[in-house]
C-alpha cells in the first residue's frame, strides 16, 4: 500500500456566489397577513402556501411574529387534523 500522505487532490474551481437583492414590494409575512386578512373564514398553512406560491418552511416561519404580535390568531380544524389561522379581527374572546 502506498503512503496515504503522497495522494494528491485535484483541486476544484470555486463556484462564484451572486449576492441577490430582495424583490420590491411587501415581504411574505406582510403578504400573508393581508391574504388571511381577507379570508377572515381562516386558512391553513396549505392554503398559504399555494395562494402566494411559497415554501411550507417559510410560511411556518413567517406566521410566527404574526400570531406572536397578535395580529393572526390559530385553532386546531373541525377535525383536528390542521391548523387555521385568522386575523385577529374575527377572534372572539
């Protein structure tokens, strides 16, 4: 066997990264906020997510503020499989 310190790697380029700038306009947790904002009947996060074409991960991320805030309140669904969440305006307390 030959000496394991005499194997040499071929050395890859490095792949260049672009720094992208952020679209113009509302952020996602804006924009969902005002989407469950007109369906004060509720939505779930599935409903989110295809509406506004984004990721399950950042929904979840983004209605964490919003119901920390107040602003977006959840209940479990009638049967208890799914979260649907509402604006605060609808919350009967």
């Amino acid at each position: 066997m030959g000496n394991i310190s005499s194997v040499h790697y071929q050395q890859l380029p490095l792949p260049v990264i672009r720094i992208i700038e952020p679209t113009p306009g509302p952020t996602t947790t804006e924009r969902i906020l005002a989407l469950i904002e007109t369906h004060p009947q509720g939505m779930t996060i599935r409903e989110i997510c295809l509406t506004l074409n984004r990721p399950f991960s950042m929904v979840q991320r983004c209605l964490k503020p919003l119901i920390s805030s107040k602003k977006v309140y959840a209940r479990a669904s009638e049967s208890g499989r799914h979260r649907v969440y509402y604006p605060s305006s609808t919350k009967e307390d």
